[in-house]
C-alpha cells in the first residue's frame, strides 16, 4: 500500500462510530468503511455483565457455604467465576465491524471482538450480484440491515453480524459497495 | 399492519405504494394471534414511530392484534379509528365477551365507522358508544371487474348461484331445506354451489337423498379472482345468510346483472334498491315462495342496466373519500389528559371499568418503561424512497423482505 490514509468521513451517533478511510496508493484507492461500537457503551454493557454475573455466581454459593465457610472465603470464588464470564463474554462482544472494498478484486467483511480476536470473510467481486438493504422485522422490533446477494446461493450474506447501525450508516457502505460493482461491470 | 401468513412475513409494498408489515407473530385461532396484551406495545411503538404516522385505523371486532394496536396507540397519544364489519348478538357467552372487550376499545376510540345503519345501531348498543361518534360508510362493489356477462344466457333453464362460506352463520342448514323445494317446484331450475366449510357434507347429502346430482353442482372453494366468471352463469344470485352487517357478495352479484334473492336479516335491506332484490324470512317455505316470484319477475330483468345502475350507486372512491372525511375529524379532536380518559373507562362497569383502568394504567407504565430503554430519538424514521426498479422474492429466513430501489433523501 502506498501513502497514509486520509479520514474521509467520521459521523457519530450514540452507540455508533461510522468511519470512513480512503487508502491512496497504487494500484487504486482502497475504499474502508468502520463501525465502532462506543466504547461507554460497550464499558457500560460490560459492567453491567459483571455486576449481574457477580451476584448470580455468589448467591448460591453464599447459601450454600453459609453454615461451613465464611465470607471471605466465598467472595474470591465469586469474583473468579465472575471474572471468567466476563472472560468469555468479551470473546462475544464486537468492538468493531469494517468493509473494506478492494476495487476489481472483492470485498472482505472484518469483524473485531474485544478480546482482539478477528474474524475476516472475503466475497469476490464477480460473486456478488447486488448489495441491497432490508427492512428486517421480529416479533419486537424492525430494524435496517444491509446484506449482499451472492450469485449461486439463496441465503443473502448479512455484511454486519453482529452490530445493528443505524441506517445512515448503512447508506453510503451500500453506495461504495453498488459503485465498485458497477465498475467492474463495465 | 397485520400478522405474518404462512410463509409471508416481512415488509412488503404493494401497488399504489401501500406498505404492508407481516408481524411474525403465529395466528392460533381462526386467523388470530394470542391475546398477549402487553406483547405487541414494542413493535407497534416502533412501526408508529418510523413511519410518522398520525392516525391508526383498526378493522374487525374479533381481531386481537387491532385490539391490542388501538389500545397501545391511544396509550401513546395517537388518533384511533375504528370500523366494524360484523353485527353480534347479545345473549350467549361468546358474545358477553366479545362485547365487553368491544366497549372497553370503544372506551376511548376518537372515531368508529360501522358499514350500515343496522350496524351503527347494533355497534352503539353494544359498546355504549356515543351515536355522534358513529360514522355510517357502506362498502362498495369493483365495478370494474364485475361486469355482466357478455351475451344475454336463455330463459330455458333457469340456474341459481350461491357463493358463500358453507357455514351456520350463513344459513347453509337453510339451502338444504330449501333447495329440494325449489327442484321439486320448477324442473327446469338448477343450481350452482361455490364455497366450502363443515356444512358442506350436509348439503352433499342432501344432494344424494334427492337424486340431485345433475340439478346441483357443487363447486368448492372459488378462489375471489374467479367469482365473477362463476356468477355470470347464473341468473338469480341466492343469499341465505342468518346474520349480516353488509353484504358484499349480493352487490358483485347485483353488479353482474343477477337478480337477488336473500333473507331479510341485518343490514341486507339497506344494500340494493328494491326492484334489484327480493326479500323473504329466513323461513325455508318464505324463501322458497321469493325464489318463485323471482323466478316470475326474471325476463323484466337486464343485466346491463342493473350493471349501470351499481356503477353509479357505489364506488371505492366515494368510500375512500368519506373515511378521508372521517380522518380529518379524528385528527382535528383534542387530545386528552390521562386522568380523563381513565374516567371514561369507569362507566364501562361495576367491576369491569377498574379492571379497563388498571389494564390501560399499566400499558402506560410499560410504556414509560421503554421509552427509557430505547428513546423515541432513537428509532430511525423511514425515508421517503422513490421506488425506481422494483424486485421481490421471499427467501427461507422468515423476518425479512426487501426492495431494491433508490433512496434519494437520508439527511
């Protein structure tokens, strides 16, 4: 890749970042799209977490112990099985999503965990017939998504798994996405 | 806004840019959802707050999600609308509570419309709502697509259609009665059967106890699409419903240049003109005695005129204006603070009104609730999307449906 990226564009809403880079540089700019999941959120759904975990791991087991042990014994088991859930909560929590479109080439759809763990997926450019977005609806509450038909399979392919921007955020992931695509029709 | 069917679930947009939202909540009943009464707040507060709507409009007495969806709405400070379709009784069970639920929605509606005046007067009666608030628009008829049919059938043979839900409500016990009468009487009539339902097997047996099977057909279930062609092969059009707010049916049949005989229950009168319909009690030896003097005043009859005269009478337009009409008034009424809305749920009864209060005083806990979980800010409104290209496709994953198109205005 050749020089640094430029911020293109930044746009901030309550729970989500959206960040936009454009990667200058032979052979062509390389367009990436981010979604972050703030970070007082995501802080204030950990502590939550923990604080639940906390109570739900040390209730039975302060009934339990009550007659043999004290407290002191009991408190850093609970703070141990705590620590462990939030462990593995944080494998599941997403810190970011990004789309990064490699013009001529593909798409790869990167998901970030906060425990750094990456898992990246990559659509080659000719498979993808449209991004489209939907309008998804669950017995509770309706939703955008945005989701990339693929040619030769019947399920779409959800870009964002795990977050749920809002749909402005969406919109100009779904332009670049629908532009690199008509370019390499023509 | 209604519940998923089957497979189709999801947002979908019909012609004419109506948009349409298949909750995917399962019907259990008769085409009805679970009375969950708290269940659907969430999604009925997001759908109302995304599409910006102003007025929310329920059909149907025995619907659970409208009663759900109107009370949620009026918690909400929306203007509700309510039109009912059917006349109930009074005196059984069923219809005890049918009621009472009615009045506890009609409690606080800002407007109702009923489909005929015999409707408005049952409605009232039931629901103990005030007459001024009552509005009387009759449905109508597509002219359009039921027309007459092309040449003028013979006199010779004399064939007489029913097309209804072979079911109590309907008189269908009544057609057993009456048609081996009419077969007897006159040898040159014969009659068509369209529908199905648990009276089917009667009127089948029927058919074998008389002999009947080349004077009656029997044809199932006839698809809407195909009613008209089944109608024109006929020349009186039978109705023997027992109970009937409007009826729809015997204005496709009037449109299609049939003359009508029917039972003179509910709101029947109000429908045809008098020369287009013959009335009898739902008395098999009286219907039996109106098919006869249909059958005489038959060759005075022209499709064609009768087909003109319905095309003036009734129009989805004049409909569509006269609930535009009623719109406007609804959203021109105050709205109410709680405390006074609570009230009028105290004179629905002794017992029943605290419960309406302690029902409607929790929604609006619930409410507040989550409007501190998710805030009204944070529900996106839906852009205005001009629909350029326009692909649909129901795919296996059961929550979704999309378009594709272009949106030109998210600011």
């Amino acid at each position: 890749m050749g020089e640094s990226s430029a911020a293109a564009d930044a746009y901030e809403n309550g729970r989500y970042k959206y960040i936009h880079d454009i990667h200058k540089g032979p052979p062509e700019a390389i367009d990436v799209h981010h979604i972050v999941l703030q970070r007082s959120s995501q802080k204030k759904l950990l502590i939550f977490c923990f604080l639940t975990l906390l109570l739900f791991a040390s209730s039975p087991f302060f009934f339990f112990f009550l007659q043999q042990l004290n407290l002191l014994t009991t408190l850093p088991w609970s703070l141990l099985l705590g620590g462990l859930f939030v462990r593995l909560l944080s494998q599941k929590l997403v810190k970011k999503e990004s789309v990064i479109i490699l013009p001529a080439f593909g798409v790869q759809l990167e998901t970030q965990y906060g425990s750094g763990r990456t898992i990246r997926r990559f659509v080659p450019i000719n498979k993808i017939l449209k991004p489209v977005l939907n309008e998804c609806v669950t017995p509770v509450t309706c939703y955008w998504s945005l989701a990339l038909i693929i040619r030769g399979e019947e399920e779409l392919m959800l870009v964002f798994k795990e977050l749920y921007p809002p749909v402005k955020m969406l919109v100009p992931i779904w332009k670049a996405v629908c532009a690199a695509i008509d370019v390499e029709e023509t | 806004m209604t519940h998923a069917y089957n497979n189709r679930s999801g947002v979908r947009y019909m012609t004419g840019g109506l948009k349409v939202y298949y909750v995917p909540w399962k019907p259990f009943l008769m085409q009805n959802t679970l009375p969950t009464f708290y269940g659907t707040l969430p999604i009925i507060r997001t759908i109302l707050i995304r599409e910006k709507i102003s007025v929310v409009h329920g059909h149907q007495a025995f619907s659970t999600l409208c009663h759900e969806a109107l009370m949620h709405a009026r918690t909400m400070g929306y203007k509700v609308v309510f039109t009912d379709h059917s006349l109930y009784g009074f005196a059984d069970v069923g219809s005890v509570h049918m009621n009472k639920v009615l009045q506890f929605t009609l409690a606080d509606v800002t407007q109702a419309i009923c489909v005929s005046h015999t409707s408005k007067e049952n409605t009232v009666l039931r629901s103990g709502l005030p007459p001024e608030k009552v509005y009387v628009i009759p449905n109508a008829v597509d002219t359009a697509m039921f027309k007459p049919a092309p040449e003028r059938l013979s006199n010779n043979e004399i064939v007489i259609v029913v097309i209804s839900r072979l079911v109590y409500r309907k008189g269908a016990d009544l057609l057993v009665e009456v048609i081996p009468e009419v077969c007897r009487l006159h040898p040159n009539v014969r009659f068509v059967i369209g529908g199905d339902g648990p009276k089917r097997v009667r009127l089948e047996e029927m058919r074998e106890k008389h002999s009947l099977q080349d004077r009656v057909d029997m044809l199932g279930a006839v698809p809407h699409a195909n009613v008209r062609s089944v109608l024109i092969t006929g020349h009186i059009f039978l109705n023997s419903s027992l109970t009937e707010a409007f009826c729809i049916a015997i204005l496709e049949a009037a449109s299609c240049g049939l003359l009508t005989v029917s039972t003179c229950v509910g709101g029947v009168p109000e429908v045809l003109p008098d020369d287009m319909i013959v009335l009898a009690e739902p008395d098999p030896s009286d219907m039996v005695q109106a098919i006869t003097k249909a059958i005489n005043i038959l060759p005075q009859i022209d499709p064609e005129t009768m087909h003109l005269r319905m095309k003036k009478l009734y129009s989805w337009h004049d409909v569509a204006r006269r609930t535009e009409t009623v719109y406007d008034r609804a959203l021109r009424c105050s709205s109410q603070p709680l405390l006074e809305r609570l009230s009028r749920y105290l004179t629905c009864g002794a017992w029943a009104g605290k419960l309406f209060c302690l029902v409607m005083l929790i929604d609006c806990i619930l409410w507040q609730f989550l409007q501190l979980w998710q805030p009204d800010r944070d529900i996106e409104v839906v852009a205005d999307a001009t629909l350029t290209s326009f692909l649909h496709e129901e795919m296996s994953r059961d929550s979704f449906f999309f378009f594709s198109g272009t949106i030109d205005d998210i600011s």
